[in-house]
C-alpha cells in the first residue's frame, strides 16, 4: 500500500481540477451571458442573435479573467 503521508499545500493543483474548472468556468461564462445577452436583446428590441453574440463574448471574456486571476496562468 502507497503511503501518502505529505498532504498537498493548497498552492498545488492536480490536472484534473484545473481542467474542470478551466471548463466550467468558460461553459458556465458563456451560457448564463449568452441568456442574459438574450433576455437583454428581447427587452431592447435589438436582433435577437446580437444579443445573444454579444452576452456570448462577454461571458467568455469574463470567464478568461475568471480564470486567470484564480490560476494565475
């Protein structure tokens, strides 16, 4: 049986959790504004794929900060 008796310092990450966080946060980025920039298109009167477009890449651009600011990448 492997002894793991060093727990890890909370600086160190496994490739897996970045990789699901990386994800969700660019998933969860895109999706709920993508929705928002919808909901604000029918309230505007604006085509309803601008808004949508538009919520789009600013979820993923607040996803990108999100993600680097928490990881320090």
């Amino acid at each position: 049986m492997a002894d793991n008796s060093h727990p890890r310092s909370p600086d160190e990450h496994s490739s897996e959790g970045v990789a699901g966080a990386v994800l969700g946060y660019l998933l969860a980025g895109i999706v709920v504004w993508g929705f928002l920039g919808w909901l604000a298109g029918e309230f505007l009167g604006v085509p309803t794929g601008v808004g949508i477009a538009v919520g789009m890449m600013l979820g993923a651009a607040g996803a990108i900060y999100l993600i680097m600011k928490r990881l320090g990448a």
